[in-house]
C-alpha cells in the first residue's frame, strides 16, 4: 500500500455524476482506495458528491466501505430516493377527483367543435416539452395518450373530456407551475437527503485531510461555481459555539444539495440571492478543475460506458442525434477525455479514466434495486482488481493519443 502511495504521489478523484449508476463508480473508488490509493483531493458533482461524503468523512478503507454501505442500506429504490413534489402529489389528486365528475354529462357537439377545444390542450404538450428533459416530455406525452385510450368511447371521448373546466383549470395551473421564473420541479429528494443528513458528520467531513471541491452551476449566468469544505466560511465551524456551527452545517449542507439539485427533476438551491444546480448538466467532466490542483495523479470515474460513442462524422445520423441528448453528451465526454490525455502528457501528471463495460438492466438515473446493487458489487470488485494488478497499463499519459 504504501509503495503505491509513493508511486502516484498526491492524487485527485474526479466523481462524475450519473443518478444510480454511481454505484459503479462507488465500487470502482473503493477498490482503489483498499489497494492503497487514497486521494488528497475529491472534485464532484452531481451524484459523485453523494460518493465523496463517505470518502471525506472517513478517509481510507472505513470511508470507502460506509460509502458502498450507504448504497446498500439506503439507495435502494427509487422510493428511498426521491418523492413526487408535494404540488403534483396535490394536483394528480385533485385530477383524479376530478375526472369521473368531468366524464358526466358531457354534451357530444360536433365533431369541428371537438377538434377546435382539442387544440386549446395540445399547446400544454408543446410548452411542457421545451421545459422537460426529451425523456420526461415523450413520458408525459405517452401518459396523455394512455388516458385518451382509457375515456375513449363512442359517447365520452378524450376530446370531450378535456372541455370540462376543472381538467383545464388544472392543466392551466400545472403550465404555470413551469414558468421560467418560478423554476419548479417535477420530484422532491426529501428522502434521501435525510438519509445522508442522519448517515454522515459533517464536523468530521470540514476536518477531513481531504480535500473537497463541490461543482454546482449558477443558473443566472450559467458559471461554474466550486465550492469546498476548506473554505473559510465553512472552516469557521471548527472550534465554534454551538449556535455558529448549526448555521455554518446548514449553509454546507446546501451547497451539497445543490450540487446534486438535478434540474427539473430537483428544484434548485437559492443561496445568496442566486439560484444554483448540478455542474454536471452543462460540465459532466471538469477537466480544468480535476488538473489544478498540483496534483501528481488524476484519477476520473465516468459511469458512461466505454466504446459506446460513434466518433466519425455522418451528416444524417448527426442531424437525428441533435435530439439524443445521452448520445451528444457520450460524444462531448470523449472529447473531453481527449483534452485530459493532452494534459496529461504535458504536464506530465498520471491519468487514469474508470468507466463501466455496460450498464447492467434496472440500473439507471434513478432506477436501482437490491439485485442491481449486489450485482454491481461482485462485477466491478472482480473488473477493479484485474484493473489494479496492471495498473501502468492503463496510464493515459503514456497511452496512443485517444482517436
């Protein structure tokens, strides 16, 4: 362990984020850190700021371990992670109050009157799409379809059933709730940002010998704001009353939220009079901030499988990719990942990129199980350790330039 330590002197952990597939990269991490790697650095965002409070709280193996435990013992479904925000748990009530009185005594009209009220209903569509992530909108337009299927019928149709004055009431608030300036969400992280708050010491995480760099963005000028539990603010809680470290663990405990506040999935953090999100939207690879911080080895967990990303040009296929955002975002990754190995190579620093072969099934941005868990552990523990017995092989900085 210690030969390892002296080999790669100081080194930096890059946690990327990902939603549930940072499992792998928690698994990954703590194969690093058993085989005597530790960093001196953790930069993260997103989900990986999740990963690095257990590697901060407790530096080395114990720390590694609680992070993994957590997965296992409080990640394990979508339910122990987040909630349905309180105002669509309030509306998809009062909808379903609504609907069996609004089927009743519908006139039939015509069918030019039906089309007509239709297309006062389609405009709601179009405007939740340019606020939702591509995902999220074609779910909520499969979802308007099902319930067209469901009240479809010779005297009771969608179209008639869209006329009555509550539902457009309620699509009408539900529209205005996504009004750029209000900045709402869709789910509320409630759950499992108790359970971290419960999990971690916070007194341990600011005295930690790591140290810690946390990525948010600010959304009123689209910067990257890095924020750290070395700051003086934040240092000023060691050795302070207990009214003073009460507030300063508070406005700490934000600035985590907010590096994980995945918009419009988790509403965003207000601090300061500024509204700040996930880094990993607009910056899902912080290379500048991962090569400056002196360290000797960088060390990135991506959780974007490798191989996966067409690189060579085709004009067709890039057009219809212009509205897959996973693949546009594999394809800035890369050459990303190209600018790293450059860096590396200039400034002589060690680097080394973890990422998974695959994605197992259940695993995704918020979809996780137990089996998933347990599979992830015994395929990466077994992947990891085949990696770290050659490791030099791995070195990008003495890699073939990346293609």
């Amino acid at each position: 362990m210690r030969s390892l330590s002296d080999k790669f002197g100081k080194v930096i952990f890059v946690f990327c984020g990902g939603g549930c597939k940072a499992i792998i990269q928690a698994v990954a991490a703590a194969e690093f850190v058993n085989a005597g790697i530790t960093p001196s650095h953790i930069v993260s965002s997103s989900a990986g700021s999740c990963n690095a409070l257990g590697f901060v709280e407790n530096p080395g193996p114990v720390g590694a371990e609680k992070t993994v435990r957590i997965w296992e013992d409080y990640i394990t479904s979508p339910e122990a992670i987040y909630e349905v925000h309180p105002f669509f748990r309030e509306k998809l009530a009062r909808l379903l109050g609504v609907v069996p009185r609004a089927t009743k005594g519908l006139a039939p009209g015509s069918a030019f009157h039906d089309v007509k009220r239709a297309f006062r209903f389609f405009p709601l569509v179009f405007s939740l799409g340019l606020r939702m992530p591509f995902r999220a909108a074609g779910r909520a337009v499969s979802f308007i379809f099902r319930l067209m299927d469901t009240f479809e019928s010779q005297q009771k149709s969608f179209r008639r059933l869209v006329q009555s004055p509550e539902i457009l009431e309620a699509f009408g608030e539900v529209d205005k709730y996504f009004e750029f300036k209000r900045m709402k969400a869709f789910l509320d992280p409630f759950p499992l940002l108790a359970k971290l708050g419960e999990q971690i010491d916070l007194q341990k995480v600011i005295g930690s010998s790591i140290v810690w760099h946390i990525m948010t963005e600010r959304y009123e000028d689209g910067a990257t704001v890095v924020f750290s539990n070395k700051d003086a603010d934040v240092r000023a809680a060691i050795g302070g009353d207990a009214k003073t470290q009460k507030v300063v663990y508070d406005a700490f405990f934000k600035r985590i939220r907010a590096s994980m506040a995945l918009y419009p999935l988790f509403e965003m953090v207000e601090m300061d009079g500024y509204r700040y999100l996930d880094a990993d939207l607009a910056n899902p690879l912080p290379v500048e901030e991962a090569f400056s911080h002196g360290c000797d080895t960088v060390v990135i967990f991506l959780n974007v499988p490798a191989n996966s990303v067409r690189i060579d040009p085709h004009p067709l296929r890039d057009l219809l990719e212009l509205n897959d955002l996973l693949r546009l975002n594999e394809r800035y990754i890369h050459h990303r990942l190209q600018e790293a190995q450059m860096k590396a190579k200039e400034t002589g620093v060690n680097l080394f990129v973890v990422r998974p072969e695959s994605i197992p099934p259940g695993l995704g941005l918020l979809d996780i199980d137990d089996k998933v868990i347990e599979y992830v552990k015994q395929h990466e523990r077994q992947r990891m350790k085949e990696y770290l017995a050659d490791l030099d092989a791995h070195n990008l900085r003495f890699s073939p330039p990346m293609s």
